[in-house]
C-alpha cells in the first residue's frame, strides 16, 4: 500500500512539473520583434514574484493604443510602467528640484548658453550595453521633435556628443537651471523610435504583459519596488483601469481623477498626489469689453475663492495658485503671492475706479468638453457677478471655443495649459505664441521672461508685472492621483512625470556643478565646484 501511494505521489510530482514547464514556456517566451536576444538572455534570470492572484504579487495597467515608447506616450496610466524601464539625466522631485541619476556632473559657460554634461561611467543599458553620450543626443532630439516634450527645447541650439561620456548642449539664450528640463528618458539610440525601446531602469519588459528585474541595473540599490515580476493588464479605457485595480489584477494606477473621462474608485486603497504643471488660468480680453481698463483685470484675482474651487470643484487634487508658478515649487515666493490673495476690499476699488456699467454683462467664454472647468466657470462667475461684475459662462464645444479665443469673442475665458518645470511663461507673450489670445502685446514682458531663465531670481518682477498687469489670472495647479493597494508598496514619493521616483539620493550638488569662461567650445567638467542653484521651462 505504502509503494502504490509512493508511485501515485511520484506520478502526481511529475505531471506537476510538466504543467509548470509547459506554463514557463508559454509566459516567459518574448516575440522576437519585442525583445533582442542580449534582452532574452537577461531576462531568463528573474523568477516570478508570485502569480498576479497572490499577495506577493505586484501589476499595472496599461492602455496598449498609446504605447511605450516614451517620446510618443502621452497616456497617463501608461507612464509609471515608463517610470521603472527609462532613466533620465535627471529627475525632477516633487518640490520641482532636479536631481541627477545618469549625468555624473556638469559645468555651464559664464555667459549660461553651453552646458557640459558627463554620463555616469558605470551607466549601462538592460543590455548590458553603456549609456553614450551619443545616446542622450539622440534621445533628446526625438524628445524635442515630440508633442509632449518637444516645446521645452525651443531654446536649444544643438545637442552635440564630444566624446563616448561627454555630452554638450547650446542655448540660443542663456539658461540658469537647464537641469530642470532634462528628466527626459535616455534610450539606446538606435531604437528611440521602437515600441519599447531599449532602457536603463530597474526593470526590462519581459514578453507582452510583464516587466522583469533589470539584472543589469547599474544602480547599486534597492529598486523602487521590491517585485521580480510585474504583471502588465492591458485596458482600453478608464472604467477598465478602475476595474482591473479593484479587482486586484493591478495594484497600482495613476490617474486624472479631474479629468473629462475620470472614473470613480471605490476600494479600499493608499494614496499619494503627484505634483504636475498643468496649470488653470483666467485669460482677458485686453482690446475690447469688461477687462480692458488694466487695474480691474489686476484686480480680479482678489475676488476668487480658490481654495472653494480646489476644494469642492477639484476634491483636493489641485493646488490653489495666485502667482503664475506651482506652489510646490522653489520660485514660488509665498510673501508675493499673499498680496494677490481674496481680498473682496482690493476688488471693490478696482472695480470703482474701472467705472464698469452697472448694465454691461460679461462673457466668460469656456470648453464643454471639460465639465471640471465649465464648473470652475461657473463658480467664477457666480463670484464675480455677486461682487457686482456680472459675468454670463458660455460653454462651447472645442471647435467654437479655439475660433472664438482667435476672434476675440470673449472678455474672459478659463484656460488650461501644461507648462514646463521652469514655468516659461514666453508663449503668453509672443506676438504668435500658442497661448498669446486677448491681444497682449508686450516686449517688455518677453525680456522678463528671458531674464527669469537666464536668473531665477528675475521671477519675483515677471510674476510681479504678470499679476499688477493684469494679463492673466493663476488659478490653481492640478495633481494627479496614484492609489495603490494597502501593503503593496512600501513608501513612495511621486515626483513630476515620475511616479517611482528614485534618483539615488544625490542632489544637484552632487553632480559637481561648476560656471566657467566658456563662450562657444564648452570644456571639460570640472572635478570639483560649487553647488548649483535652481530654474525654469516652457508650455
């Protein structure tokens, strides 16, 4: 009895490891398109952390029509899978500060136009192979011919790799804190334009629907998850994301919860605000209507209730904002923005001496398409027309809304528009810039916006002159959710585009900053150097 029960046990073990051999096969085996075969041999080393129904598992969801590739990605969901494969020069932390990870140090001309960057030697791809500086300068002109980084470099002459480790970059005009516009993913460049390029991060894609521990990972430290495999869910839509996180297929999501197509969540979950620089504005018409007489547009920010609006309209995902500049971030000075605050007094003189007919009614032109900003509209125009300016929301389809913003048909209109980590402003004031509507026509402006880039300690006078100009009115800056599943993730900091933030600890110190005499040639680095201060971007 006890020898049948022995080959029955046997014979059981046997089958079970044939099914799991079987299984093996069937998940680990990469497309041959998806992944080289330097990529294969790394990725046969991690094993599975556990199957995604178990709680020593980790997933994400991703919606496959936007992609991986992360110069083209603009999905949100998608871009914490980008977080864990790419790395960056740098990385930006959720106060707005850039921290190096692949550049190794820097140095910057005394004229602010030539940057020096050198790659951390050790830097290698999943592949094995080094990071190059040949590398950054192709990864960096394909961020700069896409729509979702593209605009930060229109100030960039050229990107130039001197050497294997040695990369440099020309400015058409001086620069102070470059830095804060490089938290670009650097890929091999030969593949910049693949489906997934190849990357440096602490995990590899692994067939279609998984990432795997990046063996390679040049890093010495913990990565930010502590998983060998991550499951990939694919998803087509918001509701589907939602589903597959309460669900328990995926255990961490990265959403818009503001935005047109945001579900709810329902589940029991942690959760983190990412800061971001989408920021929400009053525009005016400077030429004609209400908003002409200067000192009546300047005063309008004394009688928005911002915290009402972040709070009821925007349910705490959004950061109340009275200068043009996220309040996480170091250039904002909180003793000026004070004095641009609700003041219903302040209002009441602009008001007075702008002498508006009590018989004049306004319009604040705004999209449908985005119910969270027509619901902005109007609680604006609920406290305006309660101050005594009466305002009317006209809420239009896109279409209509860009025509009538180009025409001129509106006295005011709710804005939105995604800046850079240096909050350039310059596309506000360009005579043709993508955000110039209301006929604002200001040299002097332009010059401030360049002295802001070229010293950040020039923002004060051009977030100054924007407010006492009225120009335009900072409402708030919105903040993306992350919700994880209790216990699934230790601790996390989300920073700007970067939901596993991890940058080493090093700041920008760190990275050896030094300003020599350049003027044309850059030289090398220098091997020691004073600390380097912070900067600036654009929409």
């Amino acid at each position: 009895m006890k020898r049948r029960i022995f080959c029955l046990l046997l014979a059981l073990s046997l089958l079970l490891c044939a099914c799991d051999a079987a299984n093996a096969g069937d998940e680990n085996t990469a497309p041959p398109d998806e992944t080289t075969k330097a990529e294969n041999e790394t990725l046969a080393v991690p094993e599975p952390g556990g199957e995604p129904d178990t709680p020593n598992s980790f997933g994400l969801a991703y919606v496959p029509s936007y992609g991986f590739n992360p110069y083209s990605c603009t999905c949100i969901t998608n871009r914490p899978v980008l977080s864990l494969v790419y790395e960056g020069l740098f990385v930006l932390s959720g106060r707005f500060e850039p921290e190096p990870v692949l550049c190794d140090s820097f140095s910057v001309s005394e004229d602010g136009k030539h940057y020096v960057f050198t790659i951390c030697p050790e830097a290698v791809f999943s592949d094995g192979s080094p990071v190059t500086a040949a590398d950054a300068v192709a990864s960096l002109t394909a961020a700069r011919d896409s729509d979702y980084y593209g605009t930060r470099f229109s100030r960039v002459s050229s990107f130039t790799a001197k050497n294997e480790k040695t990369l440099l970059i020309d400015l058409l005009t001086p620069y102070e804190n470059l830095p804060l516009l490089l938290d670009v993913p650097i890929v091999r460049a030969d593949a910049v334009g693949d489906s997934r390029p190849v990357g440096s991060g602490p995990y590899v894609f692994f067939g279609e629907s998984a990432l795997a521990r990046n063996r390679n990972w040049w890093q010495d430290r913990a990565a930010p998850v502590e998983y060998d495999r991550i499951a990939l869910t694919a998803a087509k839509n918001p509701t589907e994301v939602r589903d597959s996180f309460e669900f328990g297929q995926t255990s961490l999501v990265c959403a818009d919860l503001n935005s047109p197509t945001a579900v709810g969540y329902r589940c029991d979950f942690e959760l983190w605000d990412c800061p971001t620089t989408t920021m929400q504005y009053i525009g005016f018409n400077c030429l004609s209507g209400m908003f002409v007489n200067r000192d009546f547009r300047a005063g309008v920010t004394h009688i928005i209730d911002r915290s009402a609006i972040t709070t009821s309209v925007f349910k705490g995902f959004a950061k109340a904002a009275c200068l043009p500049c996220s309040p996480e971030s170091g250039l904002y000075d909180d003793a000026l923005a004070a004095a641009y605050q609700y003041d219903h007094t302040a209002f009441a003189e602009a008001m007075q001496h702008a002498n508006i007919s009590p018989e004049y009614v306004g319009t604040l032109l705004v999209c449908s398409a985005d119910p969270k900003r027509v619901e902005t509209a109007h609680r604006i125009a609920e406290m305006l027309t309660d101050a005594g300016a009466k305002v009317e929301v006209a809420s239009v389809d896109y279409e209509t809304y860009q025509y009538r913003l180009r025409a001129g048909q509106f006295d005011c209109f709710i804005g939105e528009t995604r800046l850079s980590a240096s909050f350039d402003l310059s596309e506000f004031f360009k005579p043709y810039g993508a955000l110039n509507f209301g006929g604002i026509q200001s040299g002097a402006m332009l010059e401030l916006c360049a002295a802001a880039l070229e010293n950040s300690g020039n923002c004060y006078d051009l977030y100054r002159n924007v407010m006492e100009q009225g120009y335009f009115c900072p409402l708030l800056f919105k903040s993306y959710a992350v919700m994880a599943n209790r216990g699934s993730i230790r601790s996390l900091q989300p920073a700007v585009d970067n939901v596993f933030h991890l940058s080493g600890g090093r700041t920008l110190s760190d990275a050896g900053a030094s300003y020599e005499a350049l003027t044309a040639e850059p030289t090398e680095p220098a091997e020691t150097s004073p600390d380097a201060s912070a900067g600036t971007q654009a929409p």
